[in-house]
C-alpha cells in the first residue's frame, strides 16, 4: 500500500519538476525575451513597474522548486523515503506552490482569466503531491526526524 502512495506522490511531482525546470530555464536562458514579453503582458497591470523584479523571483521559485522536486524524487526512488529525501520534497513542493500563486495572481491581475484557467491543472498535481506526502509521512519533515 505504501509502494502506491510514494508512486501517488512522486508521478505528479515529476511532472511539476519537469514543467518547472523547463521554465525556469528558458526564463535563465533567454531573460529579454521573457522580460519584453512580460512587461507588454503586465503593461496595464498594477505590477508594471515591477515587472524585471517580479520575474527574477518567479525564475528562483520554479528553478529551485523544480529542482528540488526533481532531486527529491529521485532520492526516494533510489534511496527510499527518508528525512533528507522528504526536505527535498517539501522545499520543492513549497517553492512550487508559491510560483503557482505567484503565477495566478499576476494573471488574474493582467486579466489574463484562460492564463490563470490553465493553471489550475499545476495546483490539482500540486495538491495531489501534498496531500501523498503528509499521507505517507505525517505531519511534514519533523514527523520522519523524530
């Protein structure tokens, strides 16, 4: 039963590492182009002027939020579910989740509404995950280090 819930927890965790990664990176990899493109999009938004700001910390959330989920997962699939696995987990879901809000606020704010529509399928996975991971170990890290 436990074999279920780690799959549970790590399928959606590696979709949400992959997609984030992947924008994290092409934000690194190709910074004007995203940060032309998002000051036309938040061009008559209340985050206008914030906008090179605003991206910077979107970039950090989704590469080390990817990153971590990726790691994380990769540890429970070949070291097992253990304390320094389950930080991991939780940093990259936590850094997941707050590019996610961070995403839908700037959406909703551009009145982008199919923009932040398409978002909720991130938070489905996203709650899947957390909800897998206090399900198999409690509640959060402190529970495995005790």
């Amino acid at each position: 039963m436990k074999t279920a819930w780690i799959f549970l927890l790590l399928f959606p965790q590696l979709i949400l590492g992959v997609v984030f990664i992947q924008s994290g990176l092409d934000k690194i990899l190709d910074w004007r182009g995203n940060l032309s493109w998002i000051q036309e999009h938040f061009s008559k938004s209340p985050l206008r002027r914030m906008t090179g700001f605003l991206l910077f910390i979107l970039t950090v959330l989704e590469s080390l939020g990817g990153l971590l989920s990726l790691v994380g997962a990769a540890l429970v699939l070949i070291l097992g579910l253990d304390a320094g696995s389950a930080v991991l987990l939780e940093i990259g879901l936590i850094g997941i989740g707050l590019a996610l809000i961070g995403l839908m606020i700037g959406q909703r704010l551009a009145k982008d509404y199919a923009g932040a529509a398409s978002l909720v399928n991130y938070c489905i996975l996203l709650a899947i995950s957390f909800f897998c991971f206090t399900r198999l170990v409690g509640n959060g890290i402190s529970t495995l280090l005790n």
